[in-house]
C-alpha cells in the first residue's frame, strides 16, 4: 500500500501547508486549532506506525494498545468537538433575525 503513495493524512498536510501560507492575515487564536490538527495527526501517524509494527516484526503489543488508546481517545475528543461546533451552528441558524 506504501509503494501507491496512498496517505490517510494528506487533507491534514494541506490544511497545515495553507496555515503556513496565510499566516499573516490569520488571527493570534488560530494557533491553537492548527497545533490541536498537528496533535491529533500525529497521535493518528503513531497509533498507524505502532501497529504496523505489532503486525509486521511482532513489537511489544502492549505498546500497540496504548497508541490505539490514545488514538481512541484524540477520535473521541475530535468528534465531541465537531458535534459541538455543530449543535452552535445550529443554534445560530434557529435565531430570529
């Protein structure tokens, strides 16, 4: 699957590749998401990487559950966020005008 050039994560590197280019006209509070997108990738990366090596060379699985724990977790967390931004977009749309 590596030799395709296949990678999960490549909407998070375009995302991260913008954020460099208009980093001027950005507000000081976006850094903070874009630190939280870097965070979340590499938690993703990590828990793909540690279990890889579980399956491949047979590494220490204890390993392998605690990535996948954290991965779990970050998942979680993101898309808690993503229902909240969402409940409020919600709330904005129901207000009269």
């Amino acid at each position: 699957m590596s030799g395709i050039g296949f990678s999960a994560y490549a909407a998070l590197n375009n995302v991260k590749a913008a954020d460099a280019a208009g980093q001027a006209a950005k507000p000081q509070g976006s850094g903070a998401v874009s630190e939280g997108f870097a965070n979340f990738k590499q938690t993703m990366e990590a828990a793909e990487q540690t279990a890889m090596q579980t399956a491949v060379s047979g590494a220490d699985p204890h390993a392998m559950v605690e990535a996948l724990a954290n991965a779990e977790l970050a998942l979680d967390a993101a898309v808690t966020i993503r229902d909240k931004v969402v409940e409020a977009y919600q709330e904005l749309l129901r207000m009269p005008v």
